[in-house]
C-alpha cells in the first residue's frame, strides 16, 4: 500500500481533515472522464486514473512509481501565479517549442496529449483555473503516456485531483479520460455514487469493478 505522501486515496490513509463532500467532488471529477469514454471509445481497462489528496498545496512532489519504478515529478507553485513542473530523466512534460519551449502546455479535455515533450523544467507563467498537463514516463526506450489535473486553490496554492495515464506502452492518453483504477470502499460509496452519476459508462464501469473485487 502506498504511503499517504503519494497521495493515492486508500480507505486507511484518507486525512481525517477531508470532507465527504470534498472526496465526493473529486470522484466526480474522475467519474466525468468515464462519461466520456462512450464517444472516443477506448479501451477503459488500460488508462488508469488516480485520484490524489493533494490539496492546497504550493510545493508537492508526485510519486510515479506506480507506472515506473522510481518515477516522480515536483510541482512548485511560484508568487500564486507561476507553477513549475519538474522533469528528469524518467519524466517529461509537454511544451511548446521556439520561444516558448521551456512554457509547459496546457490541454483541453478529451484532447490527445501529444507534441513536445523536453528534457528541462518547465512552468505555467498564468497559472490560474482548471488545466490539464500532458506527460509521459519514460519505460525503457517507450513510453507511458498522461496527463495531470491541477487546480488553482484558495490562498494561492494549487490541488493536484488526479491524473491518469495509458497502461499500455506508447498508447494514447487524452486530457481528463480514464477510468479510476480502484474503489477504496464497499457498497457504492464516493466512488460508486460518483460512477452512477457519470451516466451510463459510469454504471457500466461499476458493475466491472465489483465482478473485479
């Protein structure tokens, strides 16, 4: 089980500081993606969306390590305007190229996530809103495609919902699609509920997880 820094929402390591009506927000946010599986149809079982507790946050490291061992990034949020994303040699993002190739890019949702992805750090200059970043985790000559949700948050710090990437080496990865890759509690729950209101792709994906658990 992953340690409460890496944010992933496990039963016993939700903070005790976090509403039920927050975490209900957040789900939806996931399960909103799903809805929209039906229309670009892709394989739901492949891309994997995690929904993280980072939240008010102005400097936050991501643990990847659940798509590459040893993967992370660092997300920094600089004067409540300027957010900087870190990149190594196991992670990228994607920016934008000439004078703007240290600028990361932001995506729409449902968006391929595709372009430049380069070596150096990069940041969002007019950070502010709802924004979804392209990236990719290097596997050993491939790469596993994805995307982050980060939000602007009140005080000027920044949450990090969730992110979502393919599963399956150099698959596509479109901005906010995916499916959430666990349900931490019985019944319906946050989860389940939140599944329920994405329609019907969302009680499809429901009835697969509980034949799953």
């Amino acid at each position: 089980m992953k340690s409460p820094e890496n944010g992933v929402l496990e039963t016993s390591e939700v903070k005790a500081t976090n509403s039920r009506a927050a975490r209900m927000a957040r789900y939806s946010t996931a399960a909103a993606g799903v809805a929209a599986l039906s229309a670009v149809d892709v394989d739901a079982a492949m891309i994997k969306v995690l929904v993280t507790d980072a939240q008010n946050k102005t400097n936050y490291t991501l643990d990847l390590g659940e798509i590459v061992s040893g993967a992370s990034t660092e997300l920094t949020l600089i004067g409540g305007s300027s957010l900087h994303l870190k990149n190594n040699n196991l992670v990228s993002f994607v920016a934008g190229t000439g004078w703007s190739s240290s600028k990361v890019e932001a995506f729409n949702v449902t968006q391929q996530i595709t372009g430049n992805f380069v070596s150096r750090n990069v940041y969002d200059s007019s950070f502010g809103g709802t924004n979804y970043y392209g990236f990719r985790v290097n596997g050993g000559g491939d790469y596993y495609n994805g995307w982050l949700n980060v939000q602007a948050a009140a005080s000027n710090t920044f949450s990090l919902n969730s992110y979502g990437y393919n599963s399956t080496l150099n698959g596509a990865a479109n901005a906010g699609l995916g499916t959430v890759s666990s349900v931490p509690d019985s019944g319906p729950g946050v989860v389940g509920l939140a599944l329920i209101a994405a329609g019907a792709a969302g009680i499809r994906l429901l009835r697969k997880l509980r034949i799953k658990s």
